[in-house]
C-alpha cells in the first residue's frame, strides 16, 4: 500500500531529516520526494511511501507524523494512494 504524505509550514533546519527518520524507524519506504521553499520561507514537501512493511498500524503511524508535525511546527497530512488519486480526478 502507497501513501501520499504532505508536510507544510515555516521552513527550518531537519524537516526532512526528521520525517525521513520517523519513516525509517517505522520501516516506511520514500518511493519519491518532492521538496520547495516558496516565498517567505515557506516549505512544501509531497512524498510517496511504501507502507507495505510499516511495523505499526496506519492509524498508530498517522498519530506519529501528527505528533512530530506538533514538535516541528508543520502541519503533516497522509492520505492512501488511491484516496489522493480519486481526489484529483477531472
């Protein structure tokens, strides 16, 4: 199962470093990455994970991203592949 994870907020330094980690740690996979800063350092983040291995539920790994969303200051959003997908159809 594929993931959608968005993380947005105020740039600064270990956002990535930080949910890249809490990924590994829950044995996610970072299929793909995109990352910006906008203007006045706002950061934006789109990733793909592979959730096929995690070692914890969805629901244990989504309070984990919210919480560390909390430590960092973003706002960190997952969404099921599919779900992402059917939101976006035209």
């Amino acid at each position: 199962m594929n993931a959608v994870l968005s993380v947005i907020g105020k740039d600064k330094v270990g956002i990535i470093a930080n949910v890249s980690n809490l990924l590994l740690e829950k044995n996610a996979n970072i299929l793909d990455i995109n990352q910006t800063i906008m203007k006045d350092n706002f950061f934006t983040m789109v990733m793909l994970v592979d959730l096929s291995n995690i070692n914890i539920s969805l629901k244990k790994l989504n309070e984990d991203l919210m919480e560390k969303g909390k430590i960092l200051k973003v706002s960190i959003k997952m969404q099921h592949e599919d779900v992402f997908n059917s939101m976006h159809l035209v």
